[in-house]
C-alpha cells in the first residue's frame, strides 16, 4: 500500500508543479514533418546519431523519444530556460517549424538496444577473478536498480520511476514525460548527477531534482544500469 502510496503521489506531485509540459503548436494540432525533419537534423548527427541512435554513451539517444518531449527540451534550449554551451545556440537557430519537424523525425525512429552493462576491470585482481566479481555486481546493481525502478525507496522517500515513464520505460506522450529504455547508462548516470547537485534544473519546482537529491551514487548508477537494459 505504502509503495502504491509512493507512486501515486509522485504522479499527482507532477501535475500540480513547475514541471508541467510546456504547450506549443503540436497542442493545438500542428504536426511536424519527419521527412523534412530528417534533412533539418543532419547537424545533430555528430553527437546523437544518424538516426537518432547515438554511438557515444554520454551523448543521449533521441530514437523514438515522444515529440512532445522533444519540443519542451528544444524549445527550453532556445528560450534559456535550458542552457547547454552546444546545445543552447543550435535551438536558437531553429525556428518552431524546425523544432517541430526534427521532433517528428527523431521520434519516428527506433532506438537500438543496448549491449549488456560492464564494469570497468579491476587492476588489482587477475582476470577471472575480476570477470567474475565483475558479473556479481552487475547482477546486483541490476537486481536493485529494477527494485528502484519499480518500488522506489520508502524509507529515503526516493519515489518510483514506474510512476511517471512507465513499466517498460515508455514514458507518457501526453504528459511529456520522456521514454527512457535503452538509453544509455552513461548518459542516465549523468543527468541523474546533474539533477541531483542542480546542475541541471529549469525551476525550483522541478521534480526529478527533489527526487535525486535523495538518491545515492550507488542507487544513481544501478537504475541507470537497468534503464538501460529495458526494451
């Protein structure tokens, strides 16, 4: 009940804060064009992928990612309320149209899976020693993350993921709430970490930054990991 509790209550948080979705055109029913979007986004493939599927893990993956988030990201780009030293002057640049057609793009797209998680090695131990230690922990942080994921963490009131981007990660369209499977580790890592020293925050409302203050590193990194894995 406790955990149901939890859930809910991060949903309903949501809708009565600083966090709600930003309205632009594709509210009022202009949709964007993705095969034009995909000629707008050829500058965006050097860090994110041709098609969206990013080759370096710190570099977010936009495949398949909802419209609707994208057109709140890019539209907090272009209007400060995001900042970001690459990011932040290419969104400039772009105007509505732009910003709606690269969106359509990018979420017709399908994002890659991704390849299963691995520790760096340890150099103070051989090498099967150190594989299999290395599989233990994956399997454990795994196992919590999934936990995490799905009950959040009562007794430091972390709420669940579940809550907002779904079972599998999906996300919520209408919510503009981002999907997350598939992503990478690396990137989730990172913008949990940001969130969680405020480094990234568009107001004092917002509601993944009440939520990462209260997690650990280790709970950061094993969340990230089974993100990661979801399909």
């Amino acid at each position: 009940m406790k955990k149901n509790w939890l859930a809910l209550s991060l949903a309903w948080a949501l809708a009565l804060s600083g966090t709600a979705p930003i309205l632009h055109a594709e509210d009022n029913g202009a949709a964007g064009n993705s095969a034009a979007g995909k000629g707008k986004a050829s500058s965006c493939g050097g860090c994110h992928g041709e098609n969206g599927n990013s080759a370096m893990p710190t570099f977010p993956k936009l495949a398949q990612q909802h419209s609707s988030y994208l057109l709140n990201q890019l539209h907090a780009f272009k209007g400060g309320n995001r900042n970001d030293p690459v990011m932040s002057p290419m969104a400039m640049a772009l105007s509505d149209a732009d910003i709606l057609d690269i969106a359509a793009y990018y979420s017709a797209q399908h994002i890659s899976a991704n390849p299963a998680p691995k520790l760096p090695p340890d150099e103070d131990s051989d090498a099967a020693t150190d594989e299999k230690k290395a599989k233990e922990t994956i399997q454990a942080l795994l196992a919590q993350g999934s936990n995490l994921y799905r009950n959040g963490n009562l007794t430091s009131e972390v709420s669940a993921c579940i809550a907002c981007h779904g079972p599998s990660g999906e996300g919520n369209k209408p919510a503009a709430f981002p999907s997350l499977r598939s992503q990478h580790a690396d990137y989730l890592i990172k913008t949990l970490t940001d969130f969680k020293s405020g480094a990234r925050s568009n107001n004092v409302d917002n509601m993944m930054v009440m939520i990462a203050k209260k997690m650990s590193d280790e709970e950061i990194k094993a969340v990230s990991y089974h993100i990661s894995t979801m399909k």
